[in-house]
C-alpha cells in the first residue's frame, strides 16, 4: 500500500511567537506543551514512554492488549496527536481498516510511523497530516465505512477544561453520526507516584522539559547563550485542587532575555509553566464526552485503575 504525508500546518515561528507573547502575559508565564515536540523532543518523549517511572504508556498498551478484540470494525482509524503511533498497531490489527491518517505536529514521527505501518500492514493505506489539533480538525479523510478517532496517552490532559472542551466539540464537529472516538486517559492516583512519573531520576523528562528552551532560542533566533537551559531546574508538582500535574521551569538566577522586541526579565526562582497534564476520573470523562455530543460505550481499565481506555459513539 502505499503512503504520503500532508502539510495542513507546520509549527511556525509567527506561532510561536504569538504564544510567547500571550504566554509572558499570564502569571506565572506560560509556554504551551505543544512546543516541546521538534524532532528532538518527540524523540525524547519516545524515551519517556520507555522509563520505569513512566507507568501511563505501557498501561494502557496493556489494557488495548486486552481490549482490542472487541473493538468494531472501521474503515478509517484518525489518530490525534499520534507521535511515533507505536501502540497503535495494537488496535490496527483487530479494527483492520483500510485507511490510517496519524496526525501530529511534529512531521518527523509521524514519516517514521507512516513507513513503518505501511510495511507491517500491507493492507492499509496511510495519510499521514502534520497539523495541529488545536486548529479545525475537518475535513478528515475517510474510507468506506465508519471512522474511529484514537487520542492516546493521555495527552487531553494537556489541555485545560474549556481548550479541551473546545478540542471535544472540533472531534465532534470532524466525525458523522456512528462514528466512533476512542480516549486513553490517565487517572487521579497517589500523588507520590504521578510526580515520579513526570520526574524520573534519569532524568530525561527534565532534558524534554528543557528542550522547549532549545526551540524557543532556535526558532524565535535568539542570541547565542540568551536563554541557556542550564539556567533553569525542572520542576514537577501535583496540583491537588485542579487535579493535575505541572511542568514547570525554575529559573536558578535572575535573567533578562532579548526576545521579540522586548527584554524579558525573569526573576531568581521564578517559575515558568511548560505543561499540565490533567488526571481524570471516569464519571468525569463521562459528563465531559456527553456534553460535546459523544455517549460512552464502554470504559476499560487496568486492575490498579490506574489508566482508562474509554470508547465513546458520535451522537
Ligand atoms: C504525550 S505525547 C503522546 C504520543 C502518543 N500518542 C502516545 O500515546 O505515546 C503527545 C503527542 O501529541 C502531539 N501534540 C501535542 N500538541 C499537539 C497539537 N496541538 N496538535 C497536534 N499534535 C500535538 C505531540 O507532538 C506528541 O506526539
């Protein structure tokens, strides 16, 4: 079969400079996740998935290995923030569509998964889309039949309640009635074990929080040594009131960086967020999937309950 990747929307640098700007606004500043995926940080979030900390990838591999077999046949399977799509192939094999379309911003992955699928699964056709999610998703390309939606490893939880009930209604709005979505979401736990998740002591989710200061320099052309990743800690914390981890960047002394016109001035221990990732409780996915327009089918879990697999019809 044969494959082919389409450019909706690479990551620009007038994008991310508009995030910047609205980013040094907000207290603390904000740097959204979806900067941290170049090449590098999609590989380093590759080597995240690996760790022994990092429970969330190989839970829900393990409950889509249980799983697979009862979900329904499709002719389209459209995985949202796909990377590298490496648990995918474990639903591939049991939905056996004819048409698989990873979508991601980060270009690199999703050629290597095209090349990789196309070979392993000789029946499937493969469209890969770099774009971002956060835009409109329609249109889809489809094949006969209905489309499933796949959004694994929890990275809803990356989005914040009204932007992720925005993303849910854009789903809504992509797919026809039958349709199906199918969420992997990570849930509320010790909070012990989730900052371990996020903080592990090889520390490659540090290296992968600092990466968004690599691009940052890079694609805003900041002055050599301007922003030095050395100057800042990683830093991961449970939220308990929202519920969610957060990724921060502790400055360890006082900066003053040249970027876009303007000199930021970043105080001794000030903190930047770079990510929050969001832990969930099944009746909440519940509520939140029914009220953009989606009714749950069937939620699937490990034995610890420690991640959800929820598969959801399109009304
Ligand atoms: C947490 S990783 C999950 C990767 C993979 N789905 C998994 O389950 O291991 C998040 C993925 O979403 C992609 N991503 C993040 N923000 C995005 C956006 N706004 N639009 C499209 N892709 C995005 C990243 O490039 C990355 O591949």
């Amino acid at each position: 079969m044969t494959w082919s990747v389409e450019v909706r929307r690479a990551p620009d640098p007038g994008r991310l400079a508009a995030d910047v700007r609205e980013g040094l606004t907000k207290t603390p500043v904000e740097i959204p996740p979806k900067w941290f995926y170049d090449e590098k940080g999609s590989q380093l979030f590759d080597e995240i998935t690996e760790l022994p900390e990092y429970y969330p990838t190989r839970t829900e591999a393990a409950i889509l290995t249980e799983h697979a077999a009862e979900l329904p046949r499709v002719g389209t399977v459209v995985e949202l923030g796909a990377g590298y799509s490496r648990k995918t192939r474990l639903l591939l094999e049991s939905v056996q569509p004819s048409l698989f379309v990873p979508l991601d911003v980060s270009e690199e992955p999703i050629r290597e998964a095209a090349v990789r699928i196309t070979r392993d699964f000789p029946a499937i056709e493969v469209r890969g889309i770099v774009a971002d999610f956060e835009d409109e998703l329609a249109p889809l390309p489809g094949a006969d039949g209905a489309r499933m939606v796949v959004f694994l490893g929890s990275t809803i939880g990356n989005l914040t309640p009204g932007p992720r009930a925005e993303f849910l209604r854009r789903v809504f709005r992509a797919t026809a009635p039958g349709d199906l979505f199918l969420l992997g979401a990570d849930l509320v736990k010790d909070p012990i074990r989730l900052v371990q998740a996020y903080d592990d002591s090889a520390g490659v989710t540090a290296a992968f929080n600092k990466n968004v200061l690599h691009v940052l320099a890079r694609e805003l052309d900041l002055d050599p040594g301007a922003l030095d990743p050395d100057d800042f800690d990683h830093v991961a914390v449970y939220n308990d009131v929202d519920d969610r981890i957060e990724m921060r960047l502790r400055a360890r002394r006082a900066l003053v960086v040249p970027l876009l016109g303007l000199e930021w001035r970043i105080s001794a221990g000030e903190e930047l967020l770079t990510e929050t990732s969001a832990k969930f409780r099944v009746d909440g996915l519940r509520t939140e999937l029914a009220e953009a327009g989606f009714a749950v089918v069937t939620t699937w879990t490990d034995a610890a309950a420690d991640f959800s697999l929820t598969l959801a019809r399109r009304l």
